[in-house]
C-alpha cells in the first residue's frame, strides 16, 4: 500500500481539487495551506486548534504523523522482519519479548527486572525472567504519557506529561505495585512534546526535557530546556533553547549530559539536521528557536539573532530521523573499539516526503565533544517510502554486554549481541 | 472531471492496500458476522447513527476496537463485542472491513447553505492536512466523507468532550476542542459529501 507515495499521489488531487472548486464555484478553495505566526499576541487570544502542528508548505503538503498497527506485531512476523536487519559482522539481533503496547524508555532494575515505559497506551510493563521464559506484565496503568522510566536504590521512577512518581520497593511488589510518592510536578501540562525521557546520575538527580508544544515559535514559559531536579527536589534549567529532546545518557569519561534533539519540521525534507548535544556548561542555550541545527538561522523566528550566540551540536544527525534514546556503551561483549561509543536510537520521519532513520546509529566522539563520526548499526525497519515494520525508539545495555532495543511501532524489545 | 475521478480512484484503491501486521480478510468476514447486524452486511449501515465501516483506513479500524476493548472508548454494546476479540480477530476483521468498496454518500441534497458553512469550517480549522483534500484520509487520519450528518455530529462532540480517545498525541481532541455545536453541525452536512 504505503508504496503509493503522498508525494505521486498529490499533484493529481491537487489539480483534481482546484478544478472540483471552480466548477463547485466555492469561495474558500478546499487545497489551502495551514500556516500561522504565534509571534504576535493575538494568535494566543485565539489559537488555531492544530497550532501545534506547524506550517505547511506546497511542496510538503499532506505529511502527518502516521499511525501504527493498534496491535503488537505478532512473533512470526518479527522474527519474519528481523531477518531484513542488517548489521555488522559478528553481530546478530533477535526478539527479547514481544506484546507490548507502544514500548518506550527501559530501565533495569536490580534484580534483573526490566521496567519499560509507554507512549499512549497508558501504562508501565515489567519483563520478568522465570526458568528461562520472558514474561511481560502490565505493572501500571491510567498513567497520562508515562515514556519514561529509570531505577534507583530499589525504586522504579516514572516520569508522565506533568509528574515523576516513584514507586518503593517496586521489584517485589510487582503484583500489586504500591501507591506512588510524587517526586516532583511543577511541569507544564502541554501534551505535545511532553512526553519525557528520564535519566539520573549517581547522586539520585534526575534529568528531563520539557519541550516545546508546537513546531517553531516563541517558546511558552517553562518550557524548551533540559531540566535537573535534585532528590530535595531542587531543579535547575541545565540546558536551553531545547526544542524537542526525547533521548539523553551522562558521558562516563567526564559526568556531563549529553542529549539528542529534535528539530523543526516544515522547512524541507534535507534541513534542518536533528541534532547530538553536549552540556559543557550548565545553562547553556542550543539555538531554538532562533537558530538550528549550528548554523540555520529560522527564517521567522532568528529575529536578528546570530548562530554564533548559542551552542551548535556535536553531530548533525541527518534531517527528519528523530533521534530519541540514546546511551553510551559500557558493556564488555562488544569489541573495544566500541567502549564510550554512542548508540542512538533513531523513530524514523514524518515531515518527509521519503523518510529516513528507523535504525540504530554509532557515534564515535571524543569527551570533549571533537571528532564526532557516526555510521548506521542496525538498520532495515524502513518499508517503502513512508511506512515502517519497526520504529526503534530506546536503546539499554545489558548486563552481559548486549544492547536492547525498544521499538514502539512493532510492540518490541530487540537483543543484539556480538560473538567472535 | 475524469481526473477527479481517476484520483478518487487511485485513493480507493490505496485503502485495500493498506499493510498491516498478519491479518486475513476471509477470516475477517467470517469473523464480522456479529458486526452485520448493525453495520451492514457490506459494512454499509441503514441506521444513520452508526458509521458505515466499508473502506475505513485498516489502522484506524484497529485502534478503535482496541479503543473498545479497552474500555477507553465507552459504547455499551461495543464493549461487550470487542471485549471477546483476539488481537488476531481484531486484525482480520479490520482487514476485512478495510477491503470494502466505500459507501456512497447519504441519500437527499444537503442544504446548500449548510453544507457552504461547513466546507468554511473545514478550511478554517485545516482538516483536510491531515484527513486530505477530499476527506478519504491517509496513514494519518481516517476516512470522514460519506458518513451520516447523525454520526458525524456526535464524533465531532464526543472529541470536543474528550468523550472518545484520539489516537497519536490527542490530535483530534484538540483538533475539535475549539468547535462550536454549530460549526459540528455545518461540517456533518458538509462532510457527508464534501466532493
């Protein structure tokens, strides 16, 4: 089906269109284009009601977010997928557990269970080992978004829309998990890029983006950064000028935070570039919205402002892959040269008239951010122009070494593991 | 007038292409059996308060029965049916529905006045973005044109109430949530036949 592109397919009904309203004789000519400008304080007395989609341009017409399969992809047509995966040499992937509904963030905790998050589905699962059976488990459910997950000192943490909760002693209570305790809630409750990856350091601090609830403008308070939030519950914006930042892991060379992000849509289909930060210094401003990917000023929105003023990426990711999950590789199964390398999980595109991304990239970088290379791992969940058999979205070590993949898309976790 | 139809044509036929994960259209249609009842034996329904079916986008089939089986969407008798459904059934029978020739639209002329309001409405509020210039949707939004002005009306309310979940990020929720009952009531005419 999906063979079909909008792209072919547009020009026809475009046309087709135009005439129907001559002939119809009809004011309002039905191919109008979306577009509005939230500079302006009259725009917010009365927003359009799909202000957080963005500009349309004729050339992009008819791109919007597709819609998955409303059901887990069955186990046969994984392992049926999986086989069109290619990955480097000694490398091999396979299905760790399947029948999740829209899997996200994944987090382990200590006694090897593994805690995953949910994108609309509304609900925690826990994987679970039992005499070498996977078993997944709805833990949770009735949260508003909750995508991301994390696990310290024996309590799963999860962060929805607008609270991070934290459930105590969450492994063995998980037939009946406990009343929540709410860390922390003074986040805006923009559903839109609102959903949130969640990471925490050694000392319990926990890292999050609040992004913005609209393709470009003029960010709203609160919003727009990455934000640091102590166990005594004191936050700190660490990161500014932050769009849509959905993936993030601490360096451990160095204890800084690096992140992926994701930029604008409706400029085209090559720019501007999705990007991979770093935080050298706290409060650091990333361009948005005046400035993308470095060095693009925004055509509305730069408003006189230079690139130069504000922190450029360390890798420009390509345009319209979506990067999201992200971790450094500390595991010891792979060969060392992929010791502290990056892997990104990329959710693939929409904006795109072919989309690009659904895989897992590489990044070699050095600490201080210099020397970044990235090349593709695990790719070939692209069906066609614009569909998908998988859309990868985190990415977690194992303890052996080998690497998990969340796609929500095909309702999955992946293992890639390496042997000699 | 011939491209007109060409194009509607080719969109057609992109419907029962639509790809999806296992499913098997003549399990479907055994499956459906129940679902004749009240939407038609070719998914065509004679009570104007229940959507036609036939020609629905695949996925958006899909999640609303998940939507029903989950009780996220709350319609007693639907509850009840999809509650027994496999994720295998809900699959097949989604394909099924989805491989059916689309209903005509409504019998009797709208009211030119109306139906002029609601195709305003609909190009103030952008709906063809997402759902395409002639309502027949795509990967993103599903197929709203030929529906009854009785179905139609009560969507557009039950999203403007948060009564009926959206699925993505909440588009159709927000998307409705600034309509007025006389910019629903404008639409329903208008997208029973928006051609």
């Amino acid at each position: 089906m999906a063979k079909m592109s909008v792209l072919k397919r547009s020009p026809g009904i475009a046309a087709a269109a135009v005439a129907a309203t001559l002939t119809l004789g009809a004011g309002i000519a039905a191919a109008q284009l979306k577009s509005y400008d939230s500079s302006k304080p009259s725009f917010w007395q009365n927003a359009p009601p799909d202000w957080f989609l963005g500009d349309e341009t004729e050339e992009m017409k008819g791109l919007a977010p597709p819609v998955g399969p409303a059901t887990p992809t069955p186990l046969a047509e994984l392992q049926d997928n999986l086989k069109k995966i290619k990955l480097p040499p000694g490398f091999r992937i396979e299905v760790y557990a399947s029948g999740l509904q829209e899997p996200r963030q994944m987090a382990w905790g200590d006694n090897g269970t593994l805690f995953v998050g949910s994108f609309g589905a509304q609900n925690v699962y826990a994987v679970t080992e039992k005499d070498g059976k996977r078993n997944v488990t709805t833990i949770l459910k009735g949260l508003n978004m909750p995508t991301g997950v994390a696990f310290r000192d024996g309590a799963l943490y999860v962060v929805a829309i607008d609270k991070l909760l934290r459930y105590d002693q969450a492994e063995s209570k998980l037939d009946a998990m406990p009343q929540p305790v709410v860390v922390y809630d003074d986040m805006p409750s923009y559903l839109p890029h609102g959903w949130k990856y969640l990471v925490m350091d050694r000392e319990g601090a926990m890292y999050f983006n609040v992004g913005v609830p609209f393709n470009i403008g003029i960010p709203p308070t609160s919003t727009a950064h990455i934000r640091r939030v102590h166990q005594s519950g004191h936050g700190e914006l660490i990161a500014t000028g932050v769009r849509n930042s959905v993936g993030g892991d601490i360096d451990p060379r160095t204890g800084q935070f690096w992140f992926t992000e994701n930029a604008r849509d409706w400029m085209s289909d090559e720019i501007p570039s999705d990007k991979l930060n770093r935080i050298g210094r706290i409060g650091e401003h990333f361009g948005y919205p005046y400035c993308h990917q470095g060095d693009l000023p925004d055509p509305k929105f730069a408003m006189g402002r230079k690139c130069e003023e504000f922190t450029a990426p360390v890798l420009k990711l390509g345009a319209h892959v979506a990067p999201l999950g992200m971790k450094f590789y500390t595991g010891n199964q792979f060969p060392a040269e992929y010791r502290n390398n990056i892997f990104i999980a990329q959710h693939g595109s929409w904006n795109r008239r072919k989309y690009q991304g659904a895989r897992i990239m590489r990044v070699v970088v050095d600490p201080d951010g210099k020397n970044a290379k990235q090349e593709v791992f695990a790719e070939g969940w692209l069906t066609g122009d614009q569909d998908y058999s998988g859309r990868p979205a985190d990415v977690l070590v194992a303890r052996d070494g080998s690497l998990l993949i969340a796609d929500d898309w095909a309702g999955a976790i992946y293992r890639i593991s390496y042997a000699r | 007038m011939r491209t007109l139809l060409a194009a509607l044509a080719a969109v057609a036929a992109c419907f029962a292409a639509s790809p999806s994960s296992a499913r098997d259209v003549e399990a479907g249609r055994a499956r459906a059996e129940p679902c004749m009842a009240c939407h038609g034996t070719e998914g065509i329904t004679a009570d104007p308060s229940i959507p036609s079916l036939a020609g629905q986008r695949e996925r958006y089939l899909q999640w609303q029965l998940v939507f029903f089986r989950s009780g996220r969407r709350a319609n007693e008798v639907m509850n009840a049916l999809a509650a027994e459904l496999s994720d295998e059934e809900l699959r097949n029978i989604s394909a099924y529905f989805a491989s059916l020739p689309r209903a005509n639209p409504p019998a009797g002329p709208p009211d030119p006045a109306l139906r002029d309001k609601g195709k305003q409405v609909a190009a103030r509020h952008r709906c063809a973005s997402c759902h395409m210039d002639n309502y027949t949707g795509s990967q993103a939004a599903p197929s709203v044109a030929h529906q009854t002005r009785i179905y139609t009306d009560k969507a557009l309310r039950d999203y403007r109430a948060a009564a009926r979940p959206s699925v993505g990020v909440a588009a159709m929720n927000e998307a409705a949530g600034s309509l007025t009952d006389d910019d629903i009531a404008a639409l329903a005419v208008y997208l029973e036949q928006p051609e």
